[in-house]
C-alpha cells in the first residue's frame, strides 16, 4: 500500500513539473535591442510584472522611470534593480492611478524632467473595490481611466521621440468582458455589486477596455511614428488579488500555486511588444505569447464600441477634442 502511494505521488508530481515544462511554459522575448539613450515609463513597476520588464529594460540600458503610488516599495524596487544591473538611471515618479489629479500632475512632471519618451508600458493594474478620487469605480479607474489618460497627455513626447511604442498589459480575461455605457455613464462602474466574484468580472471588464483602447489608439496614432499593443502576460504569480477577500484569496492562491509562472515569465510578451523589431504592421493588435493572436473575439474589434469608450473617457477627464 505505501508502495502504491509513493507511486502515485510520484506520477502526480512528475506530472505536475511535465505540465509546467510544456503547456505552461511560456515563450521568452528574444530581442537583443539596446537601449542608451532611450526612455521608459513602467506603471506599477514596484512588484511584479512591472519590475522585471523596469529590470530588463535597465539591463539594456534605458533610463527608467517608476511610476507609482507607493514611494517606499518603488525605492526598494528601484536599489535592487540598479544593484542587479548596473544602471543608476532608474528613478522613481509619484503616480497614483486612482487620482486624475495626480496622473496630470505626474505628466506634468514628466514634461518639465524628461526630454524624450520612447517607450510607455502601461502595466499597472488590480482587482480592489470602492471607488477613486474622482468617484469611478477602482477597477475601472486603475485599470483603464488613469492609464487612458497617462497615455493621452505623453502622446506629443511619444511623437516627438519616434520611433516610439504604447504597451498595455491587459489580459485573456477580456473574453469574459463587456461594456455597460448604460452603468457607466450613470453609476461610473463597469457593472454594479461588490462581492469578490463580482470584482472579478469588474476586472475583465477592464480588461476588454484596455484592448479596446488599443485597437481605437491605433487608428488616432497612424501617420505618426508611435506604435501600440495589448497583451496577455499568462498566468502569472503577481500580487493583483492582495485586496481581494480571504476565501477569493485562498482561491487563487491555490490556483497561483499550482498553475502559474513567475514575474520573469510574465513580463515577456510585454517586452517583446516593447522591443521586438518588425512588427509595426501589427500595431493595435493583441499578443499572447510573443506572438499576435489571430483569432481576438470580434467584441475585442467592435469600431464603434472602441470609439464610444474613448469619446466617454476623454469625457471622463474633462478632455477636449483638441488634446488628443
């Protein structure tokens, strides 16, 4: 019987590694670019996703900057990456994406210090309830709102340092997606209620938007020397569900555990996004993998969706036409 028993275990954990060896093994960025002289803004860039692709680009060279809400952990993040490569240009930039106030006031930093923006990585993101400074939902706010308008404030440095590329780290759980304009434009949430599971359709929600802020950032950006993508980083092992309550929690713990990668994994369809060359064709689209995905939902593709939360979120931050 013990016999049998460590046999089984045996299977199951030979099992368990051949898994992570082949299906949830994920494709790396085989970019060899260099980038002296060049800059980059990384949302979230403390913990995570974000940290390793703040890491890599400093390995390459960049001047990187942090931008984020919590000073001491981008200041711990910030010695550990200049200890492991090398690179003193990495700096922290006080952002909080749940504050429109303080994306403007981070732009407005970033013109008066920087000379020139060549990449932003829009990676950021939660799964957290209650509402911003503003009085959007958080989900929503973070997720979409604050990078939205990030984006569209650095779009004449972006232009102005071309070649230059916008990459936003969304997710595969946009097929699990939509938009409600209806409960947006009334309740300024993706969709109402605040249960752990509910938050996570928020999440997706936001999610599809990010996608969809691509595809239509595309179509504002051609004729310009600035390029964007969306992507799915994979299952990865990141503190995105730290708000969240304890039995979601010990949910995707568990989940975490046994099926997802590490930050090192996930962070490499952003930077191949980021750095791969050849690829400008494919601006607007969706990449998983290191690769585009040809087969995207079409909600993920629906123009005049696209166009409507756009017009609603220039709404939202109190933009006129002119400035995008």
């Amino acid at each position: 019987m013990l016999l049998e028993l460590l046999l089984i275990g045996f299977l199951l954990v030979g099992g368990y590694f051949l898994l992570h060896k082949t299906f949830l093994k994920l494709p790396r960025c085989k970019s060899t670019a260099k980038l002296h002289g060049k800059t980059a803004i990384v949302t979230g860039a403390n913990t995570g996703i974000g940290k390793t692709t703040a890491m890599d680009l400093a390995r390459r060279g960049a001047r990187v900057i942090l931008a984020c809400r919590d000073r001491r952990r981008a200041e711990a993040a910030i010695q550990e990456i200049i200890q492991e490569t090398g690179n003193s240009q990495v700096v922290f930039m006080q952002l909080d994406l749940a504050s429109l106030q303080s994306v403007r006031s981070f732009a407005d930093n970033f013109h008066r210090s920087e000379s020139r923006l060549d990449l932003l990585i829009n990676n950021a993101g939660l799964v957290n309830g209650g509402k911003t400074e503003d009085g959007f939902e958080m989900i929503f706010g973070v997720n979409h709102l604050g990078h939205f308008l990030l984006t569209v404030l650095l779009l004449d440095r972006l232009k102005a340092s071309g070649p230059s590329r916008v990459v936003t780290v969304a997710s595969k759980a946009y097929t699990m997606g939509k938009v409600d304009f209806n409960c947006l434009t009334t309740h300024r949430e993706l969709a109402l209620g605040s249960s752990d599971y509910q938050l996570f359709l928020k999440y997706c929600h936001s999610k599809l938007c990010n996608v969809l802020f691509t595809y239509e950032l595309n179509k504002r950006l051609r004729g310009t020397d600035v390029t964007c993508y969306s992507l799915h980083p994979g299952a990865i092992k990141t503190e995105i569900c730290r708000y969240t309550g304890f039995w979601w929690r010990l949910f995707t713990t568990l989940l975490v555990f046994l099926f997802a990668g590490d930050a090192e994994s996930g962070a490499q369809t952003t930077l191949h996004c980021a750095l791969e060359q050849g690829i400008d064709h494919l601006s607007g689209r969706y990449f998983t993998q290191c690769a585009p995905l040809m087969n995207i939902e079409s909600k993920a593709r629906d123009d005049a969706v696209a166009k409507k939360l756009w017009e609603l979120s220039e709404s939202f931050c109190g933009l006129s036409e002119n400035q995008t």
